[in-house]
C-alpha cells in the first residue's frame, strides 16, 4: 500500500487545491438574428432560433 514519504507543505497542498487547472466561462456567441448573447449549440432565449430556423415560439410581451 502507499504511504506518503514526507508531509505535504502547505505551499505544495494548496497549489494542488487552487483553481487554476478549472474551465473558464462557456464559449458564448451572438445570434445571428436578434443578436443577442447565448450558449453555443443551443436555442437562443429571446427569440427562439437555433441554426437560422425557428425551433421555439415565443411570444413578445404586450406592455
């Protein structure tokens, strides 16, 4: 079984622990119709398209 030779220094358990090897923030892109920002490879919130055709109905709110 495998035992650690020597302690761990804190300097060394915390680089191990920090954030740096986690992803960064999902690749987001424009629609090409409304324009507005969303995830790629996903139906766009606002007005509903996904690859310049209309996948969702959504309805425009009547103020």
């Amino acid at each position: 079984m495998a035992v650690p030779k020597r302690k761990v220094s804190k300097a060394r358990r915390d680089k191990r622990r920090s954030a740096v090897w986690k992803l960064e923030l999902p690749g987001m892109m424009k629609c090409p119709k409304c324009g507005a920002y969303n995830l790629s490879h996903r139906v766009c919130k606002s007005c509903g398209y996904y690859r310049r055709r209309e996948v969702l109905k959504i309805e425009e709110e009547k103020a």
